[in-house]
C-alpha cells in the first residue's frame, strides 16, 4: 500500500530542496536528486516515492539516463512531462561533463566517431540523424541533432544538415544515424542521402567525412565500405 505522506509531511529540515540549499548537492542521495528534479509526486504520492519508484525501474542513474522518453513516461508517476524534465536534466549534465582532451576532442578515427555519437542514438526508438561538426584540424566544435524519422527510414535535407554547419563555421562533418531494429547494415536510401549530402558539401566547400549507421549490432562507416564518393571524384570518372 502506497503511503500518503508528502515532501511536505517532512520537517523543512529533511526536504530534499532544502537539504540541497543548505548542504549543497553534493550532500544529497541519488533519490533526492531525482526528487529535485521531478518536483512534484502524483496525488497523495511522495515525489521521494516517484524518484524511488524510477531508480527501481531501471537499477541505477545511468539506467535512467539511457532510458528514452517513452520507458521514462511508463513508470507510474512520471508521464511525458516528467520523462522530458528527466531527459533534459540528463542532456545538461552530459553537455557540461569534462570531454577527452579538453573541449575540442580529435575526431580522427572510426572509433572516436563512434564513441561520441553512440550515447546519444542507441536508446531511441526511431530512427535520429546527428552530425558531428568540426574544425579544419577536424577537432570537435559539437553534436548537432539534425532529423528525427520514423523506424524505416530518416529524411533529411542537405539545407537542414548545411545550415548547423555554417552556423557553427564548420569546416567538415560526421554524420551518423541509428537503426533501432539493431541491424547496422547500410540500407539504399541510407547510400543515397549520403551521396546527395557529400555532393552538396563539396559545393559548400564542406568535407563530408563519413557517415556512420549505429545499432546494436554495430557500427559501419559508409566511407570505409566505399559506399560513397567524393563529388570530384564522380566527375572524375565521368570525364574518363
């Protein structure tokens, strides 16, 4: 039987608020922290119930923090609402967590592509398209989300893709996006988009560097698979 009680049931001293304010975070429990977070409990619910109630669903912090919206939504007492406080929360901590090699990581391999968009697609139910944007030493200047498609397949515009870019004085891109049904094998429309977008970046003069399919299964680049070219390239062969 669930108890009634409320945060306000508690001595003001024993309120996660104000234990925070007084103590600072530090101080307080991860059940407290989530308690911060979401607020507010469900009628006669304590919000310290709710947080309790999350840690149980997904064992830990970080079982939470890889949950999407929909998982987060499920557990009683959240809702939308709640999971999209949860999720922002979450994007926060990651976005002022220290990064590798100071604020501008060297992207200079597969695996270091990899393991900076993997966090952000392996949780999603549908299929997200980001870029990785970078400088002419192809150090990292950010992850930009660019299209959220449906299970079978992601649109997206080169204007979409290409405006992030210039905006952030990009000089180069990673793109990646996910398989949710765990297959990281190039589907023809992912071949296609790659193409298109790597010819409008040759016209931009903004390297298309590769592109990546994460899953489950895996991860593959479409440029060490040679599934696509370089716009002089193609012209090149044209004119033999």
């Amino acid at each position: 039987m669930t108890s009634t009680l409320t945060v306000r049931d508690l001595p003001v001293s024993e309120r996660p608020r104000e234990r925070l304010a007084r103590l600072g975070a530090e101080a307080l429990s991860e059940q407290e922290l989530l308690a911060c977070v979401l607020g507010r409990g469900i009628a006669g619910e304590s919000v310290l119930v709710s947080a309790r109630r999350l840690l149980a669903a997904f064992g830990s912090l970080r079982g939470l923090a890889e949950a999407s919206v929909e998982q987060l939504a499920q557990v009683h007492g959240i809702g939308p609402a709640k999971a999209i406080q949860l999720k922002a929360a979450v994007e926060i901590a990651r976005r002022v967590a220290p990064q590798p090699n100071g604020h501008h990581p060297l992207v200079d391999s597969l695996e270091a592509a990899t393991a900076l968009v993997r966090p952000h697609l392996l949780d999603k139910q549908k299929e997200h398209f980001v870029a990785l944007l970078l400088d002419n030493r192809h150090r990292l200047i950010r992850l930009s989300p660019i299209a959220v498609g449906s299970l079978s397949a992601t649109l997206v515009h080169p204007r979409e893709l290409f405006k992030e870019a210039i905006a952030a004085s990009a000089a180069a891109v990673i793109l990646a996006h996910n398989h949710p049904s765990g297959d990281p094998e190039p589907s023809d429309h992912d071949r296609e988009i790659t193409q298109r977008l790597a010819d409008a970046g040759s016209l931009l003069g903004i390297e298309v560097v590769d592109h990546l399919i994460v899953a489950t299964g895996g991860a593959v680049s479409l440029r060490a698979a040679g599934l696509f070219h370089k716009r002089s390239q193609r012209q090149g062969r044209r004119r033999r």
